[in-house]
C-alpha cells in the first residue's frame, strides 16, 4: 500500500509500521464511538486503510529525521508519545463525531484533542514532537480528519458502511440536542465552511507535485473585499403613485430630488459603507460585475454575524439554487430551508430545520441571498417573495451582477451599492498579499518573501503594461487572485493577450493542477486514454459542453441542471463528437463531471431528493458555453446567426456572444449579419457594441467591415447627448467602446479626431482623450499634450492620462502651465493644479500659491473655490480651507453655493459648522430643497427629524426631511413624526408610509393600537400593515371602526375605503356582515352606504 505523502522519507519503512500499528487502534476505538459492528471483512479492511492514510496526514505534519541515525531512539521515543494519544477513546470519539457525523472534517474539537494530550504528556507537552515549520498539533488534527474524510469518500463500501452507521446513531444523538444547542453549532458550521469558501475553485500552486494547500493560506478574504460605494443606477426611477393617494406630494417631491441627483452628476460621491454599517441597512443590494466580490462579502458577512453570539443569525442561500424549486411553486423560505438544512439527514436535519424556522419567525435571522442575477426565467417571482419577506420585517442583503432595478421600488427601498474594481494601488497591494501568503506556504525563508512576493507583482504589473486587454479584468479580484497564482510559479509564463484567452488559461491551469492531484492520489489516468493530450482534450471539450448545457438550463426547462440530465446530455455529445460507444461515453461523462466537481469549478447541491448542478463561477459558465457554439458552428456560420440571433438583446449573452464571435477563423459574416440588424435599432444599437466587444477580445474579420463598426461608434459619440440617465445609449458608451480596441490603430485615430473636434462637447473630447491614454498610446497624448491650440479640458485630461502611462514629467510640465495661464478660465486651473498635486505631492510647495491665488481672483467662479479649498485641506492648509468655504457661506448672492460650501465643510469633518448653516438654509424657498439632500448626505438625522417637526418650515421642505430620513433608514426618528400629534396629518401619514416602505410591521401595528393617535393616522397604518401582509393583525381595529356608529362619519368611511384597499385579505366574516349592516342601515348617509356596497362586491360578499 503507497502513501504518497511518505513516499521519499527514509523511514518510509519504519513510519508505514507505525501509521498500521496507530490505525488497529483506531478502528476498534472508531467502530466502538459509532455504535456497530461491520458485517464483514471488507468494510473493516477499508476503514483500516482510510486511518492508515489518515494517520499518515498528522505524521506529515511532525518533522522526520533526514536521515536513519537514531532511527531506533527516535522511533521509540515517538511511538511511545503517540500510542497513549490515539488509543485513547476521546479522541477516536471526536474524530467520528466530526468526520463521520458532522461530515466536515474542520468540525473536529481541537480543545478536546490538546485536553486529552495535556493529560498524557502535560501542559506543553506537544513541545516534546518537533513540528514541520508552520505547524503544530492543531493543524496535524486536523489533517488528520481531512486525510480520512478524503479516504472515506474514496472508497464506496466504506462511504456506504458510513453513512448506514451515521444514520443509525442520529437517533438517539438528536433527542438530546435542544434548539440552543444546533443553532450554537450551526454558527460554527457557518464560521468553518465560510472562512474557506473564497478560496474554492482555485488552481492553487504546485508545490513538490502538490496542490498547495488552501489551511496554510494565512490570509484573511476580508483583505480580499473590494470597496463598495452607493450605486445610482441610470434606469432607476420611483413611479407616481395613484392621484388619490395623499402622500402623492411626498412621491413627486422624492423624484424630482432623484432627477436632480442625475443631472447635478451625484455619481461622483462615493459613500463606502463599512460591515458593520451594511448590517445596520434592513434592506440592501450588492451589485457589481462578475468576480468582483460580491460572494465574498456576503461570506464575510456571514462569519462575521456568526462570531456574534448576541447578533442575528446569517442565513445565506443562494437564489439560483433555489429557482427551480420556486417555479414549481413552494415559497423562497420553504426551500432556503432545506438549502440551509442540507449538511444534515434525518431527524437532526428535522431538528435544525425546525430550530432556524423558530429564529425566522422571531425576526432573529438575517438573510443573505447570492446570485439574484442566475434567477433567469421566475426573476420577477423571487424578487417578489423577496420583498414579501421584507415586507414582513426581515433584514437582508442580495447580491447580483448589475440588473435593470427598477424593481427596487419605492415602496421597498432598498439601498443599491456597486463593488468598485481595485485601484492599480490596490491591485498591486493586492497581488502582493497573496504572494506573501504563498511564499509562507512554500516555506521560503523570512528574510526572502517580501522581496519574492514584491518581484512577482511588479512581474504581473509589466505584463498588464503591455496588455491593455487585460487591465480591467485584472481589476477584478477574482481574477487578479489568478494573476497572482500564475506568478507564484517557478517559471512565470507570458499572459494571453485576451479576456477570452484567459479563462482559457486558467481552465487548463485547474485541469492540470486537478490531475496532479489525481496522480499523487494513484490515479495516473483519468479516463483511461494513453495519450495525456487525448485526455486534456476531452476533459476541456467536456467543460465547454456541460457550460453550454447548464446556460440552456437557465432558459428552460430548469430541471435540465439535475445531475443525470447533464449526465445524459454529455453522454450524448460525447458519443457523437469521439465517436465511441455509449457505455465509454457513460463512462467519460461520469469520470469528467466528477473531476470538475471536485477541483472547484462546478458545485453540486440537493434539492427535493436531486442532485443539482452549476458553475461556481458564472463567467467559465459564458466562457464554456462560448467555447461550445464556435466549436459546434465552426465550419457553419450561417446555422450559428441562427442559434445567436434570437439572444441579442439578452443579458445572459451578452458575452457569450462576442467571446462565440472571437473563436471563430473568420467572423465577417457573423459581424456583418450584426450591422444589418443594428440598422433596425436606432436607440440601443445593442448589435453594433456587440459586434465592438468580439473586436476587442480579437475576432478575425474583413477590414472593411472592421471600419464599418468603428464608424458606427464615431457616430454615436458624434450624435447622441453625452450622457443619458434612462436606458438609451450615450456618447459615453461610444468613445469607451473605442477605447477597448487595443491594438487597433483605426480606433486610436477616430478616438484623436473626437479629441481634436472643437465642434463636439468637452465631455466627449475629455474622455476620447483618457481613452487614448488607457490604450497606451504615448506619443498621441504627447501631442495632444503640446497643443496650445487645444481646448484646456482636453489638455488637461491627457496630462493626467500621460502621466498614467510613465511620462510624468512631461504631464507635470502640461498641468503648471495650464495653472500658471491667467487667460484660461478659473475652473481649468483649478483642476489642472489640483490634478498635478494628486500627481506629485513633492510640487505641492510650488502649487499651493497658484491655488491660493486664484481662490483670491474675483474671476473665479464659486465652484472652484470650493473645489480648491477641498484641495488645499487634504494638503494640510486646513485653517485656509475652513477660512475660505465659511467666506462662501456668508456670501449671500450665490444661494446655492452657499449650500454646496456648507455640505463641504461637512465633508472635511466640520459637522457642528455645517449642521448650523444647513438648518437655516432649509428655510431659504430658493435652496431648501437643496439643503435637505446636503443634510443627508452627511448623514445628519437629528436635524433631519427636527426640520421634520418644525411647522415654521414649508411643508415641501418637511416632506422632503421626512424622505431623507427614510433613504437613511431612520426608523426610529421616522415613529417619533407618526407619533407627534403637535404636527398635521400630513406629515404624520408621510412618516406611516415610510415605515411601511422600510418594512417596520411591529412599529405600525404598535401605532394602530395607540389610542393617543387620530384616527386618521391609524388608518393609514393599519393599510400600510395590511398590505405588508399583517392583514391578520390590523383587521380588528378597521371592523371596531366599522361597528362604531359614535365615530366621525368621516372616520367610518375610511375604515370602509381602508378594507377594499386591503382586499380579500380584510374579507371576515365579521367584517362582511358589518359592510352589509351598513349598506344597509337608512340612517347612514348615502355615500356611506354606497362605499359599503361597492367594497362589499369587491370582497364577494
């Protein structure tokens, strides 16, 4: 029997007497803490084995001699320390409870083990084992459990003896466990598996023909998370409720404070949210683009509320797993449970089930939902339960690739943040944290790893710089993350050129580390091919089908990601395209699904008894599926428009179809059948960036037809409005499109007539130009730069680019002269030495005078004073600063400049100064508006809620501090207005409303019962209750309403009006019998009895 792992020690011999001897122990000591007995030789032979293998894990941990003198002392020695250790039954206990029972190897009690070995040796005594560097006894038990879970699985008679034996013990074991106990362990089951997940499906490095291994990775994924910032979304709008609703004015005026946030460019301020501040928002969306690492804060997230005993406890369910389950039509928190519930079996799986439904209904859980975007075909429908359970006072957050969300509506208000890219110091800092964490792994010596960490991420820096294509996706952490594997290598191969080609890159990465795997594990073949080429073929080839597969599946019928539908799919393509038989096309699908589930790139999971599958990553998803068309229509272009035309304007091909385009030889075709269908679609032109985006990832066409795509682009960025806030395409998207294609010398000329045409709008000439720039094209910059007959903006925008590109000095030498030029206006030298104090912050000795100069000139207009006080704050003039922005608030011709100092001052961190000013311009009918959106903003909700009550204040500026308070989820301020009976029903009922936007229940249930409060105000609450779902609960109050016959005329009939709103939901007995009492009663007056009948039809009665 080999051990791998023992394979080249000198005392291989020796140690495999040893491992056998340990294991007899064990398997009497595990069979006893596992309550059975084996029914034959085979189950017994199998679980010896596994421990043998297993006990060689922790014995890989222990340094052995080098060489065989006093091979006898110390084996003697060593033997007699561990004989004790691993024949007593604690640890035998532990070792099956965590393995066996719980399943996960991480579960296993280290306190117990380090216990039972102080007990032994002493305290202190795992002094008396040398360990390997980087280890002690607590990493060698737990490679111990993780050897023999490994083993376990291996082996199929011993995985079946397994199973049989746990589901026998979960009888008794389940009796004993009360909810406090399986919610305590689930918080660690969170806290084990989510400390590790980001780290799956990574190719990590090789290391002695090892994959590395991911526990010595002492890196934190919280280090690996990616600034968020509150994300406005261009096609984000609230909708006009209906004219008889009476908060109508709060509505009309939320959205015209909407509308001004767009076209004042709100998108500038970035407000980054920290852990703790996102759990403190009831309702939230991540969003950002594919393996930017939107996962891997909701992971850490989760561990994070997990390791709080007091806190809510996180629940994280992926949505995509869940449609399918959905469609058919169960609720979203009938299958998160059994999604959340499926690490268990049996009745302990009944007992943890039923301990979470208990946290649910007591509102003591926080959801955490993945992957909303992998929602395809019932979207609406989960969105929909989503917002049910919202509705019903639950907190949550979801994450999703950017989606059309307009149906976050107002009456849910969740708060939108978008991921930003890493910046290129952060990228860097970035890169070099893994590399540290590798070569600590690889055990490199102290002295060595930051120099060889820091060599590698500049060797990751040089390629980018030559490789424009690859700049935005090394942005992206996950992909970064791979970056930095491909440079921790002993050779560092060049980068591909293309986004496309690495996918493929790191595809066959992750097959190659996968299959060393296999053959340190005795599996030399996979499938059994002589040729190991043959072999990666059909394993690649297998990806891209099982991808294109799995895409089909999200379109429908779901249930084609059921493992046997994929299986017998592949089966399929198998035999047609290798030609072999379908029992050795069986065979290759099983063996090739199987490798992809376990290196990481698909994950499987149980639903309702299936075994269901997906990929990790969505984007290998796009990059397979795409991989499979160009394979498939290769030679067929005319049947591949075919198969793509219908798709054109679907996100979910929105790369698959470029990336499709890119495989091909020859694409013209394919590009020109896009043109044709561009013509018919005047305002998205979705085809012709499509037909843009397979030129920047390399697609092989005609020059003509090339032309033909960048004209169409000059033509956009020519003809349409800079930038648009609905869902039409902008000159924005134009230039950027140009800007992608790298290598193409075409582009660069059409971006460097946009920069030059004076007849165009600087936005458009200003971005041309820093597109210029991101493609490196140094010596176009340099002229553009040495124009003096070029617009300023422009100059100054390829300054900034040129010195991205290296050229510092020359961009420097640009920017002070355009700061010096006392002709030019104010604002372009402002931004010009601003821009070269960011540059180089050893000339802002020689910028500061300039800046103070023209902060002095009375021709420089407002907005760049107060641009150049920020400025001259963050270089430390900082009394300056203050001095200037206060001198702008005292200035009382420019109201709203005033207004825009005051909210400066509170972004330097002058809050009591800018509260003050901001209070009284809330007053001002000209900025009042204005000043409200300043105060929220800086987060001021005290004087938020006190303009709120203030009745010397207008009622549109009340409404409006009533709207910002509910956009910064104030909820207890929003009860204090339902409260104040001082202030107008107005108001109060705005404040009602905004508490059942943000999904506060218990606070309007709690106002219906306020017998302090009007009527009015009640009422209100009781309808924003009841379509919150808590019709149930407000139903008693509108009926006591109903039945009073004391009560004001006008209080019955909107109890009336109150139960047709709330529909058949209101539709009791009681209350039926009380509308037809009513619609009955000649003593009521006429329009009484008339509501009654009318919402008497509507309820059926």
């Amino acid at each position: 029997m080999e051990i791998p792992i023992l394979a080249s020690s000198v005392l291989k011999g020796p140690i495999l007497s040893l491992t056998n001897k340990l294991a007899l122990s064990l398997v009497d000591r595990g069979l006893r803490a596992l309550g059975v007995t084996p029914r034959d030789d085979d189950s017994r032979k199998a679980l010896h084995e596994a421990l043998t293998h297993a006990i060689a894990g922790f014995l890989a941990c222990v340094q052995l001699p080098k060489d065989r003198t006093g091979t006898e002392v110390w084996l003697k020695h060593f033997e007699g320390l561990l004989e004790e250790f691993f024949t007593d039954e604690r640890v035998a206990s532990t070792l099956v409870n965590a393995v066996l029972c719980e399943a996960c190897p991480q579960a296993i009690s280290v306190e117990t083990v380090q216990a039972v070995w102080d007990e032994h040796f002493g305290a202190g005594g795992a002094s008396r084992i040398s360990w390997r560097k980087g280890h002690d006894l607590s990493t060698a038990v737990r490679e111990l459990a993780a050897a023999l879970e490994h083993e376990a699985e291996k082996r199929s008679e011993l995985h079946t003896f397994l199973i049989a034996s746990r589901l026998k013990r979960l009888v008794p074991s389940t009796a004993a466990l009360s909810p406090d106990v399986l919610l305590a362990e689930y918080r660690r089951y969170v806290q084990r598996t989510g400390r590790s997940r980001f780290l799956e499906g990574l190719p990590l490095p090789m290391i002695d023909g090892y994959p590395l291994d991911p526990s010595t990775l002492h890196i934190s994924p919280v280090c690996q998370m990616a600034r968020l910032r509150t994300w406005f979304h261009r096609e984000c709008r609230y909708s006009r409720p209906p004219e008889r609703d009476i908060t109508a004015l709060a509505w009309y005026v939320r959205e015209r404070r909407q509308q001004r946030r767009f076209s004042a460019g709100r998108l500038n301020w970035i407000d980054e949210p920290t852990l703790e501040e996102l759990q403190n928002i009831r309702w939230s969306v991540i969003t950002g683009e594919p393996g930017i690492g939107k996962s891997t804060i909701l992971m850490c997230l989760a561990v994070d509320q997990a390791s709080s005993a007091g806190g809510a406890l996180p629940l994280a369910v992926h949505l995509g797993h869940a449609e399918a389950a959905v469609a058919e039509g169960r609720s979203l928190q009938d299958v998160a449970l059994d999604l959340l519930t499926g690490h268990k079996s049996g009745e302990e799986r009944e007992a943890l089930r039923s301990a979470l439904m208990g946290e649910i209904e007591a509102r003591r859980v926080y959801w955490l939902w993945d992957g909303l975007d992998e929602v395809r075909q019932y979207r609406q429908k989960v969105i929909d339960e989503l917002r049910r359970l919202n509705a019903a006072g639950h907190w949550m957050i979801a994450a999703s690739r950017p989606l059309q969300l307009g149906f976050f509506s107002p009456h849910v208000n969740a708060k939108v943040y978008e991921v930003l890219p890493l910046s290129p110091r952060q990228a860097f800092s970035f890169s070099t944290r893994w590399l540290k964490a590798f070569a600590e792994a690889q055990e490199i010596p102290n002295g060595k790893q930051k120099g060889w960490a820091e060599k590698r991420a500049q060797w990751i820096e040089n390629q980018l710089r030559e490789r424009p294509g690859l700049r935005e996706l090394a942005a992206i952490p996950l992909f970064r993350t791979f970056l930095t594997i491909l440079a921790s290598g002993r050779s560092c191969q060049p980068l591909p050129r293309y986004d496309k080609d690495l996918h493929s890159l790191y595809l066959k990465r992750l097959l190659s580390t996968g299959r060393a795997w296999y053959r340190a594990e005795g599996i030399q073949n996979l499938l059994q091919l002589s040729d190991s080429k043959d072999e990666e073929e059909v394993c690649l080839w297998a990806s891209w089908q099982i991808a294109l597969h799995l895409h089909r599946a999200g379109e429908g019928p779901l249930e084609q990601a059921i493992r046997s539908f994929v299986i017998e799919a592949l089966v399929t393509a198998i035999a047609r395209e290798y030609g072999v038989s379908r029992v050795r096309a069986a065979d290759w699908a099983e063996r090739t699904l199987t490798f992809w589930a376990e290196v990481g790139l698909l994950e499987t999971w149980s639903l309702d008894s299936k075994e269901w599958l997906a990929f990790r990553l969505l984007s290998f998803q796009d990059y397979g599926a795409a991989r499979a068309l160009a394979w498939e229509f290769a030679t067929s272009p005319e049947q591949l428009w075919t198969r793509l035309r219908p798709h054109l304007y679907d996100n979910s091909w929105a790369r698959i179809i470029p990336w499709a385009l890119a495989y091909l030889r020859e694409a013209s075709f394919l590009l020109e059948q896009l043109l044709e269908e561009n013509a018919s679609d005047p305002s998205l032109q979705r085809p012709l960036f499509l037909a843009a985006a397979a030129l920047s990832e390399g697609a092989s066409v005609s020059p003509p037809i090339r032309l033909r795509v960048l004209k169409g682009l000059d033509y956009l960025a020519r003809t349409r409005r800079w930038w648009r806030e609905d869902s039409q395409i902008a000159a924005v998207d134009a230039v950027r499109a140009l800007g992608r294609l790298w290598e193409d010398d075409q582009a660069v000329a059409f971006l460097v007539n946009l920069a030059r045409d004076p007849s165009l709008s600087v936005d458009v000439r200003a971005e041309a130009a820093a597109a210029i720039g991101q493609m490196d094209r140094h010596q176009e910059l340099v002229e553009l730069v040495r124009d003096d007959g070029l617009n300023e903006d422009v100059r100054t925008r390829s300054a900034i680019a040129l010195d991205g590109l290296g050229n510092r000095q020359e961009a420097a030498h640009t920017l002070m002269n355009l700061a010096r030029n006392a002709e030019l206006a104010a604002r372009v030298r402002v931004w010009a030495v601003t821009a070269l104090g960011e540059m180089d912050r050893d000339r802002v000795g020689e910028a500061e005078p300039i800046l103070s100069a023209l902060v002095e000139d009375a021709k420089t207009e407002v907005g760049g004073r107060i641009w150049a006080a920020i400025t001259l704050h963050e270089w430390g003039w900082k009394e300056r600063a203050v001095s200037i922005l206060e001198s702008v608030v005292d200035d009382g011709e420019r109201a709203e400049a005033r207004v825009w100092a005051a909210e400066a001052l509170g972004e330097l961190g002058y809050v009591g100064k800018a509260a003050a000013f901001l209070r009284v311009f809330s007053y001002d009918a000209q900025v009042g508006v204005r000043a409200i959106e300043a105060l929220r903003l800086l987060d001021l909700s005290d004087v938020l809620l006190a303009l709120a009550r203030d009745q010397r204040a207008r009622d549109d500026i009340r409404m409006e501090a009533v709207g910002a308070l509910t956009e910064l989820h104030r909820t207890e301020s929003l009860l204090v207005v339902a409260r104040d009976t001082a202030l107008g029903s107005l108001i109060r009922i705005a404040a009602v409303q905004a508490l059942g936007e943000l999904g506060q229940t218990d606070d309007l249930i709690a106002l219906i019962r306020s017998t302090r409060l009007d009527a009015g105000v009640r009422i209100w609450a009781a309808v924003t209750a009841g379509k919150l779902g808590q019709a149930e609960a407000v139903v008693p109050f509108l009926l006591e309403l109903l039945r009073n016959v004391e009560a004001h005329i006008e209080v019955r009939f909107r109890a009336i009006e109150a139960i047709g709103e709330l529909g058949p939901a209101a539709a009791t007995p009681g209350v039926l019998e009380s509308l037809q009492t009513i619609s009955e009663d000649s003593l009521s007056p006429d329009f009484i009895r008339q509501a009654a009948r009318r919402v008497l039809r509507c309820l059926g009665g």
